[in-house]
C-alpha cells in the first residue's frame, strides 16, 4: 500500500510518500518540500501570516496532486509547534481544510516525541535495548528514552534550531557573550529532563533523527544521503563539540557554502 504523510514543521513543509508492507519497513517511493518558515512569518501577536498560509495550501494542493499521480491510498498530515503555538492556529486549520479538503491533526509537543520514538524502535527492533531519542526540529527539540515500544520519558522543549538563533543570537556570527547565554539557557532547560532518564537508566543506542544532527554527521564525514538509507552514519561527541566551536565563527553566508549544509 503506498501512503502519504505530510508533516508541517516550523521550517519546512516535508511529503513523504512510501510503500508500506506488514511486517517491513516501508520504502521511500517520492518525496516533495519546501523551506515554508512559519515561524518566520508570524504577526506581532503570534498569528501566522496570511501569506505563509496561502504558500502553504499552495504546497498542500502539489502533494495532493503528486499523491493522486503516484497512486497514494492514504494522505496523512500532522503539523507540530509553529501551528500548535501559532495564536491563530485554529483558524489556520480551518482554512486549510476547507481550501484543501485535508484535516491536518496538530501533535502536541509530548506526541511527537512518541512518534518519533516509536519510528526508531521499529527501525532498531527490541534487541537494541534502551534508546535515547533526540529530534532538534526549528521550534522545538524532542527527547525521548525507553526499553519498550512507548518511552518511559517523552518531551519537548522550546530548544528548536530556529527559534534559539532568533531568540539569542542576534549577530552574524554570533558574539562569544551571546554563545554563552543560549548555552546557559539550554543547559538550564534541559536538566531535569537528563535527570529523569538518567534515573530510568543508561541508554544503550543514542539516536538523533533529524536534518539538523543529519547535517551536523555529513559535516563530520558521515555518508551522504546520495549512498543509500541502510548505510550507518555515526556522530562523535568530540567531532559535534569541534563543530560547533569551528561553525559559530563563520558568517551564515559562509557557513551555507559548507558540504552537507542545505
């Protein structure tokens, strides 16, 4: 059965389409997105624009169409913190289901940690033991750890990618004074959160699923996505910390001519 997810991020707006069998992991069969931003165009009360809700159910009606052609049973949509936090965004669901005829269900915050959670699991299968989950989305970072299919501690926290570099780092490049303060705030952020999986218990797989970590490993030297999905690419502690203090030196533009950086 081949189905469809789209999934509206605080960044980009993702199709995914995929041919999925009992028992097997499903297998990319298209794939359509675009850098939408929503969280970049919201309106000083915290409405999203009605421009980027109009580029959006432009991009809906291109993954309906793309779905029908390629023979799609089912098209799911899911929208995460740029419309769970938007001030108007149940009017914009509204909209969007009117305009597109698509309901888009809104995952709160502790959801998609789980989903994301359980897509890993079954990925890794129940012989991986106890997993660590880390989703840096632009709005929100997703944390999760278990042993079984639903994780013992699933959050999410306002530590997205795009949100932290508007909210504390104002200079391109950012000063050493503005590096501290969003390192400080992410470490306060997160504390009890270390705290609570530490207590359920050492984890033996880290996984990080996202474009972001994903950039961060092709930096590092892991396989491009040109070499297949089953291909193992790992990230080193000591090569994200290298990272990081070489990258916050470099201007955007700079930073954006770098292999691996989209």
């Amino acid at each position: 059965m081949r189905m469809g997810v789209l999934d509206i991020g605080s960044n980009t707006v993702h199709l995914l389409l995929v041919d999925a069998h009992y028992g097997a992991a499903p297998i990319p069969a298209s794939k359509l997105k675009i850098p939408l931003r929503l969280a970049e165009h919201l309106t000083s009360d915290g409405h999203v624009a009605d421009s980027a809700v109009d580029a959006l159910i432009d991009f809906i009606r291109k993954s309906q169409a793309l779905s029908e052609d390629l023979g799609v049973s089912e098209l799911m949509a899911f929208a995460t913190s740029a419309i769970r936090e938007a001030g108007n965004g149940e009017a914009v669901l509204n909209r969007l289901r009117t305009e597109t005829g698509l309901q888009v269900e809104v995952l709160s915050g502790e959801d998609e940690a789980r989903m994301t959670f359980l897509a890993v699991r079954r990925w890794f299968g129940w012989s991986a033991g106890r997993l660590l989950v880390m989703d840096i989305g632009g709005g929100s970072l997703e944390l999760a750890s278990g042993v079984d299919e639903e994780p013992d501690v699933a959050v999410s926290l306002p530590l997205g990618a795009g949100r932290l570099t508007r909210n504390f780092l104002t200079q391109d490049p950012p000063t050493a004074e503005e590096l501290r303060a969003l390192r400080k705030h992410v470490r306060a952020s997160i504390a009890s959160v270390v705290g609570r999986m530490r207590r359920e218990g050492e984890p033996r797989i880290g996984v990080a699923s996202s474009k972001t970590f994903k950039q961060l490993a092709r930096i590092a030297g892991a396989a491009s996505s040109s070499e297949g999905l089953y291909v193992r690419r790992t990230l080193i502690l000591e090569d994200v910390q290298n990272l990081v203090r070489d990258l916050a030196q470099l201007p955007t533009v700079e930073r954006a001519k770098i292999p691996g950086v989209s």
